[in-house]
C-alpha cells in the first residue's frame, strides 16, 4: 500500500472530525503532524497564493515588530519550512543567530534545503510545550501560525518564557477574524468555502489539511483571549498589531527584567 493510499484511507482530519472544535480532539498533537507530513511539499505555495502573496509580509512585520538588537539569539518555534527563520537571520546582526524548532520532520527537511546561503540558523525537532533548551538561553521567542496547532497553547507560552532571558521578546503570529463586518462574511466565503478547494488541489493533499485550516482559526481563541494567555504566563507591555484588515496579528510581550 502506498503513503498516498493510507494517507486516503486514513486522513489526519475527517469531516466527523471537524464537526466538532479541532481544539479539543485528545489526539490533536498526532494528526496535527500528520497533516504536516503530508503538506510540507507544497506549503509555501499554498501559503503564497492563498494569502495573495501577504505572508511574507506578515514574516516582516514580525521581524520588526521584535526590535532586534545586536546579539540577538532568536528561537523560531513551529518554523515549518523556515521562512520566519530565514527572514530573522536576514535581519540579525553578525554575532546573532538562529534556533528554529518545529514538531515535524518533513517540514524541517524543506526548511534545511532553502537555507542554501548558509545563514546563521540550527533546525531541531522539538515540541512546543517541552523545548529542547535551557533556561534564559535567548533573546527572541517567536511562533507564526504554529500556536493555534499546539495541543496545549498555555503550557506552550509558560516554555517560551522559561527560554527567555529578562527582558527578553515573545513574537506571536497567528490568523484573526476580520472585525469589520463586511470584510469577515468575504473572508468566511473565502476561507471556508474557495480556499480549501483550491489548496487541495494545489497540494493534492488527503490528510484533510485545509479543512481543518478554517475550523481551526474560526475555533481558536481571539484577540483578547490571545493576551490573557501571554499575561497568564508572565509577559508584560503586550502589544498587538492587525495586518491586512485583520486577517493576521502580530502580538507581542515582554518577559519581566
């Protein structure tokens, strides 16, 4: 029997699946790197086309949004194919570097093959929740799109403050909902409805992908409930940033010096 085939027979996310809050599946963590496996070919394409080409945009803005200074150590976690990684060290002074962290071989695999400048960043397998690091080893902790697919986000954001140093930068990048009301029922026609169409077809993908995509951020919690989190683990002088009429946000705290 193929991968394909089992993939078919097996997807990480069925409709039963999704009827309900992706969140709260037991085994979430399992078929969150299953669906992962099977997409990380095709990922950056789909995240190019289907965000009209405002990802790396958005990667951008997270960049500037941690004010780098000289020295930095940046940990990327949930880097899937390391364009966050990639768009850190590109703006890192000489001596900083790069950590990225994510839970999926496959995607880490893509990741190491675009990094052909050899730019100062280290890719590790790792799981959110229990980093392969030390205490107060960096100066930037960022996730973009990752803490909304992590099993438990809460016990996620206690890890990235036990890996910063005092004084250190949580970068958060996550979807939204539009709050205008016009621009939320296009983008729920968008995003329920055209894009997981297309994005299969793109990918080819049968794990059930980009349907669990648009469940999962209509599911996850809001804005608000997004700074409560990071206050609830330590981080002080929260700020956040709607990008593209709110589609994403760039949210970001401080550990306490």
């Amino acid at each position: 029997m193929t991968s394909e085939s089992t993939q078919s027979e097996n997807p990480a996310w069925t409709d039963d699946d999704l009827s309900e809050n992706p969140h709260e599946n037991a085994d979430k963590a399992t078929r969150v790197q299953k669906m992962f496996s099977a997409i990380a070919p095709s990922y950056d394409l789909n995240n190019r086309v289907h965000s009209m080409w405002r990802d790396q945009a958005w990667r951008r803005a997270a960049v500037k949004m941690a004010e780098l200074k000289p020295g930095d150590k940046v940990v990327d976690v949930a880097c899937g194919t390391g364009d966050l990684s990639m768009a850190f060290a590109g703006a890192l002074a000489a001596d900083g570097s790069v950590t990225g962290i994510d839970f999926t071989h496959e995607m880490l695999v893509v990741a190491e093959q675009k990094n052909q400048a050899g730019k100062p960043i280290a890719y590790m397998q790792g799981d959110a929740m229990n980093l392969p690091l030390p205490d107060a080893c960096c100066d930037v902790v960022s996730i973009a799109f990752g803490i909304r697919n992590v099993a438990d986000p809460a016990k996620a954001m206690a890890e990235f403050y036990r890996v910063l140093r005092p004084g250190g930068r949580l970068i958060v990048l996550e979807f939204s909902l539009p709050k205008n009301p016009v621009l939320l029922a296009g983008y729920n026609v968008y995003f329920k409805h055209i894009m997981p169409r297309t994005a299969t077809l793109i990918s080819g993908d049968k794990s059930g992908a980009y349907k669990y995509l648009p469940k999962s951020v209509n599911t996850f919690i809001d804005r608000e409930g997004m700074q409560a989190m990071m206050t609830e683990a330590g981080f002080k002088d929260l700020k956040h940033k709607a990008l593209t009429f709110g589609i994403a946000v760039c949210y970001r705290g401080i550990k306490n010096v």
